[in-house]
C-alpha cells in the first residue's frame, strides 16, 4: 500500500521529502491519498527534532501589582527573584515600588509626619499615577497626616453607612423613612 511506499521513500530521502512532494508521487502512480492522512501518517512513524525551549512568559500587570503592594515577607523566593528583574529592567518601576513601600510603611507604623516628605518624592519623581495620587493628598493634607498618625479609626462609622446605603439601594427609592428604619433596625 501506500504506507510501505511512503516509509521507502522517507528513508531513502532521510526525511528529507516533503508530504506535498510524497502526495504528488502517489498521485503519478495511480493512488490518490488525502493529505491529512500523510500527514498523520508521518506524525505517527517520524521523530520530530526537540525544539528549543520557549523562554518563559513576562509576569503580568496583575502579577506585577500585586508583588509591589504585598508585604515583602509573604512573597516567594522565586517572586523576589521575578520581582528583582523586572525592577532593574524598568527604573521608573523600581522608583515607584519605592514610593509604593513607604506609604505602605506610614500605613503600618503610622508615622504620618513623613507626609510631607513622601509627597515632594512623588511629586518629583513625576509618575503618572502616583503624581496625582500625591497631589491630591495635598487637598486635606491634615486629616490625611491624622489618619497615619493617630490610632483612632472612623472604620465603624463607614461601615454603618454604607450598610445603611446599600439597604437603600435595595429598595429603589420607593420607600419612605419608616420601612427604611424597620429594614435597618432588622438588619
């Protein structure tokens, strides 16, 4: 059959033949034999030559953010080792995973007086983002500084509001203050 045939030809020609050219030298002899099935055919009997390992994917923006705002205690070895080359491939990266860790730091140890200082790196440091989000710190810049230094939290209070918003969310507007105080006071 054609099998015999096309292994012959496979090993006089070294691999060398091509399934097109093979499909054209049954053609010649008589014998029409689709494409797909030499082609299976060569998959299933011929050894393929190993190809070179394909270098492994960047990390992504996801991947990326998240190795910038975590602690840098829960991150992996193989993390740290990602992290430090994608720093040292981007400076602006590593500026901003800089000014990322500090207020990071203000946040945790609530030393909110280097406020000030963190805002004018920002500011200089002229990142798309984190320009803006400095800048705006700048707005109220005292209850921002209180809210890093201070120990106390309005973290209750917030919570109550937006539970007593979302209870009002539910309800469309469609009902007066009294359902809304029986739904809150159930909730």
């Amino acid at each position: 059959m054609h099998q015999s045939y096309l292994q012959r030809r496979i090993d006089e020609t070294n691999g060398a033949i091509s399934i097109k050219e093979s499909r054209e030298e049954l053609a010649d002899q008589g014998r029409l034999v689709p494409y797909t099935s030499l082609r299976d055919r060569a998959r299933s009997r011929l050894q393929w030559p190993t190809a070179p390992a394909w270098p492994p994917a960047p990390p992504g923006v996801r991947q990326v953010t998240g190795w910038l705002t975590r602690r840098p205690s829960t991150l992996g070895e193989d993390e740290h080792r990602q992290l430090k080359a994608v720093l040292g491939a981007c400076p602006e990266l590593a500026t901003a995973h800089q000014l990322v860790r500090d207020v990071g730091d203000m946040l945790t140890q609530q030393t909110g007086v280097l406020l000030a200082a963190w805002i004018e790196d920002a500011v200089e440091a002229d990142l798309p983002g984190l320009t803006g989000f400095a800048r705006g710190l700048t707005s109220d810049f005292d209850a921002v500084t209180a809210g890093l230094t201070l120990r106390w939290s309005s973290g209750g209070t917030e919570g109550a509001v937006n539970r007593i918003k979302k209870i009002k969310r539910q309800l469309y507007g469609r009902a007066g203050f009294e359902l809304l105080r029986k739904m809150i006071l159930l909730q």
